[in-house]
C-alpha cells in the first residue's frame, strides 16, 4: 500500500494482458493472485470490485450515452448500501462537478479520463490500475492526472498499478518499476533507480 508500481515495455509484450489477469479478464496460466493475503484468482471480474480491485482500462471506456453523475453512480455499484456520489471525488477533479448533466461522450478526451478515474475510485479501492491513462490526453490534464495519482499513493491505503508508455510520466510517478519483454519481467526495482539502469533504452521502441 502507498505504492506507485509502474509496468513498462514496448507495445505488445503484455502489458494490458497482465492488468486484464489483475481484474480476472483473462485467466491466468501459472502462479497466483493476492490481494491483502487474499488469493482473489478465482474471483471473477465483479467479485474482485467488490474486494477493492478499481480498473481503468485504455481508452478509457467511460459509458458515452450516460451523464457524468449516472457514469460515477456506475461506479458505486460495486458497493454494498447506496452511497451517494463522495465529495472527494470533485475535490481530486473539480471539472465533473460543473459537469454532472452533461454525456460522458460530450466531454474531451482529458475530462472522459478524469471521469474514467474518478468512476473507479467510487468504491474506495484498495488496488487502483491504470492502463495507459495519458495516452491522447493534453499535457496539462497529464500533469493534473499524475498529481492525483501520487495525492492517492501518499495516503498510504492504496496499491496503484500503473502501465505507462509515455516514460517521463511513468518515472516521475515510480515507486518501483517493472519492465516486461514477450510476457516475462526482465528487471525491476526501486523508481528511484530507473535513470541509473537505463530503463529508457530498455523500452525504447
């Protein structure tokens, strides 16, 4: 907990695959998942929200027809009770308060991700995973993104796993790496190490 982890390679090494076996999209081979001693890989996708598992897949996949409050209440479905809508949220993204009424598919690119995360944090995760969140999203929504992030880390009572092309980002976020090579890890270790190994040149396409 209190972690950035940070997941890097070329595209099509397996990445997204790895994230998709996280949330139980994809079934796992070998080995085991846990989360907090847990062992969740037999979960499915809805039970592992349930237990604290928040996703954010590329490409954001927010609900286009829905408004952006109808989105966030998507997200609190994975909660026991009716909760409304918690205030942190507007606090972390005060751009989808002005917008509660308004379609998700109406929004720019950088709002939909700012939605797409604020919906996954709904629920209170425990494990927060990113797939690619900066991918065509404006520099300045990347840098409003990459503070939230790290405001969640510093908490300290929650995991965040973050796959990441764009590697300036993923470095400055990084409390340990792992970069990935035809589905296997080939190195890892603390964030603050990243420039010393040459992670640069390791996933350099």
């Amino acid at each position: 907990l209190g972690q950035v982890t940070v997941v890097l390679g070329r595209n099509g090494v397996g990445k997204t695959t790895l994230l998709k076996s996280l949330m139980g999209l994809v079934p796992i081979k070998s080995g085991s998942i846990t989360l907090g001693g847990v062992a969740i890989d037999k979960a499915t996708p809805y039970e592992r929200a349930r237990m604290g598992v928040g996703f954010v897949p590329q490409g954001r996949e927010i609900f286009g027809r829905l408004t952006v409050q109808e989105n966030l209440l998507m997200g609190l479905a994975y909660k026991k009770g009716s909760t409304p809508i918690p205030d942190e949220l507007f606090e972390l993204f005060p751009v989808l308060k002005q917008m509660l009424g308004r379609r998700g598919g109406d929004l720019s690119g950088g709002q939909q991700q700012q939605l797409a995360i604020a919906r996954a944090l709904a629920a209170g995760p425990k494990l927060l995973i990113l797939d690619e969140p900066t991918e065509g999203i404006q520099p300045n929504i990347i840098k409003d993104i990459g503070k939230v992030i790290r405001m969640l880390a510093d908490r300290g009572n929650m995991a965040i796993v973050l796959v990441e092309q764009y590697y300036d980002f993923a470095e400055e976020l990084a409390d340990r790496y792992v970069v990935m090579e035809r589905g296997e890890v080939i190195a890892s270790g603390p964030g603050s190490e990243m420039q010393a190994r040459g992670v640069r040149q390791l996933v350099a396409i």
